[in-house]
C-alpha cells in the first residue's frame, strides 16, 4: 500500500537525480533525524522513499511529521526483510541514481552531491561508497571505518572477497545497474548486501570517497551484534561466489584460499567467543588447512581446544533477522 506524499515540493514535479531508499522497521523513535539529514543536503533533487516493512510503532506517523515539505512517499508492506522493502524502492524510484540509508542512521549535508559528483566525472562506475562515523547513544565509538578496516575503490573485487568493506548506508549506485546485477537477495536476513556487492564489483568499477558522510548507529541487539550468525552468513556468500565463480578460482587460487580461510577463522573466532567450542574446532580446522601459517588461528585453536566445552553446546542459526 502506498501513501500519499506529504507535500509537492520542487523535486516531485520532475525527474529527481537520486532517490534515497530508507527500509523501516519499528523505526518511530529515529527515523525522523534520517529525514533531516536528507532535507539538509546540497544536492537539491531528491525523491525519499520510505519503505515501511510492516512496523507496529509510530513509523508512519512519525514519517508523515518528519517528512513535510520533502518529496517522500510512504510505501507500506507486509514484514518481508530489509532486502524485500529496499527492492521495492528500487523499483518504484524516479532517479537515475539510488541511495541507502538505514532508518536509524543520519547523512552529512554533502553526502549526495559528492557521489553523484563522482559519478558524473566516470561513467564506468557502478557503486560509490563513502567512509562512516559509528555512533551510539553514549555518543562516537569509531570516527572513521579505517579503525577495523580498510574500504577503498577502483577494482576491488579480490579485496572484498576478503572483507565487505562496504556499508549499505554508504551506497549509491545507477538503478540501472542495481536491476542488472539482481538486486538484494531477499531470501537472506544477513550479508544480503555483501551478497550484491560481491556481484556489482565483479562487473564495474567502485568509486570511494575517504570521508566519513554517513554516522552509522549501532544498536545493541541488532543481528549485526550476533558475530556467529553474521560470520557465518558472511561465509556462505564467500563460498558461493567461489562456487559460481570456478574460473576466477582457477585464475586466483591463492586469493581463494585466504578469502575462504580468512572467513572461516573469523566464523570459527566468533563460535569460540560465544562458548561453542566444537563449532569453533571445525571452522578452525577447515581455515588452517588452506592456511596453515596463521598464528592467530592456531592460537585460537588451541584456546578451543583447551577450553572446557558448555554442555550442550547448540548452534546458533546461520540466518536471522536484521535491521534494516
């Protein structure tokens, strides 16, 4: 179901140049702050649609409220996942270009106008991403992404097998090439987007721009806090990307094993911290017979390995729900 946009405003009566697809779920308490960031960019038009996955809050109120005088429309679905509500988006967008942004999550004023700047200088790109300030309610816990990790741009495809550096909330990239690539699986919870990254950046270059334009909010109990549920999704795209993907096997088989290796210590890492010790020893295992040299995850082994195990020790589920 669709609702009516809250006011005409300048970008409702032509084609906008981005829509920014925000999936909401319960999201009353912020997802008005999302909506005044976007109304404080530079880049003038621009199309909001809010994806309501099926909330039992004040969301749409609060999106009826917070979006006055923006060119936003408020569609409403059955709960379907992050992935669903943002292809919806996808595919109901005017601009040319579509951008991310968790309800909860806020962009800086230039955000925009700087991808779409990019954009506009390289024609063979199909993702631009941004660097990220991750905050919380006690107030800033990392100012920039490169604190755990190392995003870039350009061919990264061998380097993103390795880590998805990529952040939703970061993205934009052509419709066009969202629709070609297959858009967000919605039958995962987690690692969908990895999952399309993984498959844009196998076919187009990546633009990168190394400042923090986007405050990401972690949230304790998000599904991103559950490390062997998260891993564990993060390791079934890797191997089938791998599996899809034999000549890049054959052409790259050196990068095939740390990706894989590296995936399953960080699965096995995350079973050891959560107190699932024989889920921990199997992944271990399988990482140090592609890479044998890793002290880190011999030392992890051998902390599984001495550690009584918890009784009845169970797995936790490879897929959950995620926020949106």
């Amino acid at each position: 179901m669709e609702r009516p946009r809250a006011r005409p405003s300048r970008s409702s009566m032509g084609t906008p140049d981005v829509s920014v697809i925000i999936p909401a779920y319960n999201a009353e308490r912020h997802i008005g702050e999302a909506l005044a960031s976007i109304r404080a960019q530079t880049l003038p038009a621009v199309e909001i649609l809010v994806v309501d996955d099926g909330s039992t809050d004040g969301t749409v109120e609060a999106v009826e409220r917070a979006g006055a005088g923006l060119d936003v429309t408020l569609i409403r679905q059955a709960n379907a996942g992050p992935a669903a509500a943002r292809n919806h988006g996808i595919r109901r967008a005017r601009g040319r270009y579509c951008a991310f942004l968790d309800a909860d999550d806020t962009m800086l004023p230039e955000r925009l106008a700087a991808q779409k700047a990019l954009f506009d200088a390289d024609a063979a790109l199909g993702l631009v991403h941004t660097d990220l300030m991750i905050f919380d309610d006690t107030g800033i816990i990392h100012h920039t992404r490169r604190a755990f990790s190392e995003p870039c741009g350009g061919t990264v495809l061998d380097r993103l097998l390795l880590d998805n550096f990529i952040t939703t909330s970061t993205v934009m990239a052509p419709k066009a090439c969202l629709i070609d690539a297959g858009l967000f699986g919605e039958a995962r919870r987690v690692s969908e987007d990895f999952e399309l990254w993984l498959r844009m950046v196998a076919r187009w270059k990546v633009g990168y721009i190394d400042r923090p334009l986007v405050r990401y909010r972690r949230r304790p109990g998000s599904l991103s806090d559950d490390k062997l549920a998260s891993t564990r999704s993060a390791l079934e795209v890797v191997e089938a990307f791998w599996r899809e993907h034999p000549q890049h096997q054959h052409r790259q088989p050196a990068v095939y094993r740390q990706s894989v290796g590296q995936h399953l210590a960080t699965a096995g890492m995350a079973a050891l911290a959560g107190g699932h010790q024989r889920i921990a020893i199997g992944y271990l295992a399988r990482s140090l017979r592609l890479n044998p040299w890793r002290r880190r995850v011999w030392r992890a082994m051998a902390k599984a390995l001495l550690v009584p195990a918890r009784p009845s020790s169970a797995a936790a589920p490879a897929n959950g729900p995620r926020r949106a």
